[in-house]
C-alpha cells in the first residue's frame, strides 16, 4: 500500500538553516524510495479555514518505507539541520488500496 507524508511549512525562522536542510532531505527521500509529488506549490483554500503557505507531498511504496525514512540517519540529520530554523507539521497518510 502507498504511503503519503504531507508537510506543512508554517514559518522560515533561519532561511539560511532551512536552506541547507533542503538538500538533505531531499537525498533522505530519494534513499527511502520516496519521491516528491508535490513541493512548495501554490496552495489555494477550497473550503475551511486552512491557508497553508508551502506544502510538500511525498509518495512512498509503503507505510512501513515512509517511517523509515523519516526515523532514518539520514533524515534525523537533516531534521537537526533544520531545527528552530523552521515552523512544521508532517503526517503520514496510507493510500487507497484496490
């Protein structure tokens, strides 16, 4: 079953931090099978009060793959990279299954 992680970018604090941090997970994701689906594109409210400014979508092969990923060595580097530099929210969501 596939695997969704969304996140939320809510505030920059460091650009500088966040901008090194990119990188990182982006070579996380693409280690952990996953792919980006969706980053940073412009977001537009269809109903309800959620205005989010920057939203990443990744795709992985499984749930079990999409963990991994995000409690790897690899990504745990990135998030300290990114830490207080950056305001976000992750949730992983399983995909639909036939």
């Amino acid at each position: 079953m596939t695997a969704y992680v969304i996140a939320e970018t809510q505030e920059i604090i460091e650009n500088s931090a966040y901008q090194q941090y990119r990188p990182l997970g982006a070579n996380a994701v693409a280690l952990h099978q996953g792919q980006y689906l969706v980053r940073g594109g412009a977001a537009q409210s269809l109903e309800g009060d959620w205005h989010p400014q920057k939203l990443t979508i990744l795709q992985f092969p499984s749930p079990d793959l999409a963990r991994a990923w995000y409690d790897s060595p690899e990504y745990k580097h990135a998030r300290s990279v990114r830490a207080g530099a950056v305001r976000m929210r992750f949730v992983t969501v399983d995909g639909a299954s036939s």
